[in-house]
C-alpha cells in the first residue's frame, strides 16, 4: 500500500518535473497567461473575464437613477 503510493508520487512528480522543463530549467521560462481578458482572439469578439464585465457594468449609471435625478421626475 505504502509503497503504490510512493510509487504513484514519485511517477507524478517525473510528470510535473516533465511538463514544466522549460519554465523550471530556463532563464526566459514562465507559466503562460491563461486571463481570457489577455486573448487576442477573445479581445476580437469583445470578450473580457467576469470580473472586467462586472466593472463595466457597475461603471454605467442605471436608467431609474437617471430617470430619478431628472428634473421632469416629480
């Protein structure tokens, strides 16, 4: 028992260590920016993260506040 699971350690940490060389071992080596806000192609079509979205929505103002502030509003 003790030993699979050793065993299975050891085979993941080879896999990591495996998929990661160029970014471990290099000096230009980084993880590469996975933000949708950050994707040409998601850019293109007007795409942005969740939280980008959220903040465009909350910077517009709401038309019943507009409508309350106005002056024709009694």
């Amino acid at each position: 028992m003790v030993k699979t699971i050793l065993i299975g350690a050891g085979l993941l940490f080879i896999a990591v260590l495996f998929m990661g060389v160029k970014i471990f071992f290099t000096k230009e080596g980084k993880f590469p920016d996975i933000h949708i806000g950050d994707n040409k192609a998601m850019q293109e079509r007007g795409i942005g993260c969740a939280t980008s979205q959220d903040a465009q929505m909350r910077s517009k103002t709401s038309p019943v506040k507009l409508m309350l502030k106005s002056k024709n509003h009694k």
